[in-house]
C-alpha cells in the first residue's frame, strides 16, 4: 500500500482515539476513517476492485493518484495538528422550548418538504437526484428537536424521521439518512451513545449502505440479494464506494487544473465564496464582465464524466495549489475548533449543524461546511420574531428545559 495512504489510515485512527471520550466527535472521526480507509484501501491496496466508477477513471496516469494521495495526507496532517476539543459534555444539550404552534409549524414544514420536495426519479447512473430543500430539512428537524419539550412531540419527530430516512433509501439515497441519524444521536438519544453501541450501530450501518447502493443498480431486490451484498463487502474490503467515487471526481480536479490559468483559479474561488452567501445574486463574474468558474464538478465534468462530489481539501488545491491543502486543514481544524468553544443556545445549535454536516462537506462541497449555519441563523432568527409576536399578541411566556 501506498505510504502516504498508510499515514491517511493512521492519522484518522489517531483522531479516533485522542476523541475517544467524546461520544459525538468519536462518531464524527470514525465516520472520516471509514472514508479515509475506503479511500486507501480501494484505491490503493486493491487496484483491482470491481467497482464501477475505478475503471472509467483509469485513464489519468499514476502521477495524478499519487498527487491525490498526497494533497488527502497534507490535509488530514494539518487538521490532526490544528484540531483542539474544546467541548462539554453540556455543549450538545440544547434548551428545549415549550411552545405547541411552532412545534406544529415546524412539523407541516417539515411535512410538506417530505411530500413535495423530493426528487423521485430514478437515477441512471451512480449519483442520485435531491432537491436542495429536502438536503435542509435537517435544520428544520434540528429546531423542531428543540421546540420537542414533551415524550409525544419526541415520539412525532422520531416517527417522521423514520419516513424522511425510508424515502431517501428507496431511491438510493444514502447521505441525508445518514445525517439525520448522525442529528438524532447528537441530541434525543445522546445520553444512550456509548462507544460500543457507536461501534455496533456503525458496523450495522455499513452493511446497510452498501445494500442500498447495490440495490439502487437495478431498484429491485432479487433472490441471492443479501448474500450477494455479504460477497461484496468481503470481495471489497468493506470499502464505501461512494467515498471512492467522491475521490475519482478529486482526481480529476487534479488533471483538470492544468487546462486553465492561475488567475481563473483565483477568480473560481472568490466566484465561490460570493456563491456561499450570496447565491447567484453576485458573482466576480459581474463584476469582471466575464465568465468565471463557480461550480468545481460542474466544471471538471466538461473534460470528463464523473458522478459529482469531491473531497474537501481537492477544491481548495484547485483554487490556490499545494498552499490551498495547508490552509484546507488548518482552516477546518480552526472553524470546528471555535465551534466546540461555544456554550450559548445559537453556538450548540451552530455546532451540531456543523457535525451532522460532515458526510457532505468531507465528501461533496466545500460549501456545506459553511452555507447550512446561513440557514441556522436565518430560521433562529425568524423563530425568535416570531416568538416576540407571539408574547405580544397572547402574553405567553417560553419554556425551556434541557433535552435529556
């Protein structure tokens, strides 16, 4: 195996056991080894791995993957350096709220994007359609949590989860299912986490995922369907093949690179960085009169096919070369590390968003690190108007109590 890809291993199974007596970040960690090692091992200790999306991507040279390997190992070094763990334990109970009608707000929200707000097409190839709303609905969820005072109201969001989750791996969704348990584990049943149920549940939790990509090959489940998933978890090592396929999009980043100037590169990240918070109602393409690169995959996907995603550091190498996976790492290290310092009601909310974010800003964009605490301030805000208006209008005073 590739040193480099040995280290990656390493580093990640460090993260794990420095954090060990931190139920929610030992989840987080081992949730990243699981994607480092499936990112290693399918890459580079088993070449010969019948999945898909390796062959199609066998035309870069070995130069490229070796690039890769390197650009994942500068990150992963310099966040195990910058990462600090200044969290307690109380930082991941949140103040509930009694108040029934946001509560009921919150639910038919929540309703409707679960009935109206889903993509239910077929996919026809690896990756799978979702619209941007239902990829949100994690937040609501996180402030309905909040506004769950009572066993019952605990008991509605469990069960409408329940379906949110059911929906998603039907159509061959994996990532928000596994978000929303990551949200669930993180705030009604923290106080049931211990590290051998993390470690049962995670092994369970494998296995399932890898049902749910080899059923999404046909949308059937045919005789043999489970042993056949048991062969090719034993055949692959239990390697994720999305966190492989998130990797092939990375290497072509790398390849791509070399097709455009620096000052495009530069452009890219700014137009990218407006994007976060502006959306598409500003770019640096306004402002220079032409076009400029927002969308990294979108863009790579003009050389060459590939199923979306990419690791996080890739984008940063994209824009700013072997500095931009320095500052990848000490930047995440940095940004969680803040996070894990706040105690107010808004800072724990902040956090949690963050962790329970990690499968897509780790795997897919840079900008789910960033743009879901917008929505966290805009919906923490709009409830807070809203309860103002509420003791205004009928003098009702809140309640809180710590989710336990």
């Amino acid at each position: 195996m590739n040193i480099y890809a040995i280290l990656i291993i390493c580093m990640s199974l460090y993260l794990i056991y420095k954090h060990r007596n931190n139920k929610v970040l030992f989840l987080v960690f081992l949730f990243i080894f699981y994607c480092n090692y499936s990112i290693c091992v399918g890459e580079y200790s088993l070449p010969n791995l019948h999945l898909p999306y390796f062959e199609e991507l066998r035309f870069f040279s070995v130069n490229y993957y070796n690039q890769g390997i390197i650009v994942l190992f500068l990150f992963m070094l310099f966040f195990s350096l910058f990462f600090k763990d200044r969290s307690r334990d109380n930082n991941f109970k949140l103040q509930t709220k009694s108040n029934t009608f946001i509560f009921l707000l919150l639910i038919l929200l929540l309703i409707y994007i679960f009935l109206f707000c889903f993509n239910r097409e077929q996919s026809t190839n690896y990756t799978v359609k979702i619209t941007p709303l239902y990829e949100y609905s994690l937040i609501i969820f996180l402030f309905a949590i909040q506004y769950s005072d009572t066993k019952i109201k605990k008991i509605i969001l469990c069960i409408l989860s329940f379906f949110y989750i059911l929906q998603d791996l039907i159509w061959g969704g994996r990532i928000t299912s596994v978000q929303l348990i990551l949200l669930f584990a993180f705030t009604i049943f923290y106080k049931f986490l211990t590290k051998k149920r993390i470690i049962f549940f995670f092994i369970i939790g494998i296995f399932c995922m890898s049902s749910v990509g080899f059923y999404r090959n046909s949308y059937s489940i045919e005789k043999g369907f489970f042993s056949n998933i048991v062969n090719y978890l034993q055949n692959n090592l239990f390697v994720l093949d999305t966190a492989a396929s998130s990797y092939g999009a990375s290497v072509i980043q790398l390849y791509v690179v070399q097709f455009i100037t620096i000052s495009e590169r530069i452009a890219s990240f700014f137009n990218y960085f407006f994007y976060i918070f502006a959306g598409n109602i500003f770019s640096v393409s306004d402002l220079l009169g032409k076009d400029t690169i927002t969308h990294v995959p979108n863009f790579i996907g003009l050389y060459y096919a590939h199923s979306g995603g990419g690791i996080f550091p890739f984008y940063f190498y994209f824009w700013f070369g072997w500095i931009g996976t320095v500052i990848a790492g000490i930047l995440m290290a940095k940004y969680i590390t803040f996070f894990t310092k706040q105690i107010s009601e808004l800072g724990k909310i902040m956090f949690i968003t963050i962790l329970i974010y990690t499968p897509r800003w780790f795997l897919y964009s840079p900008i789910n690190a960033f743009r879901p605490l917008l929505f966290v301030l805009i919906i923490y805000g709009g409830l807070k108007l809203l309860m103002m208006l509420l003791h205004a209008c009928f003098g009702k005073h809140e309640k809180s109590m710590v989710i336990s």
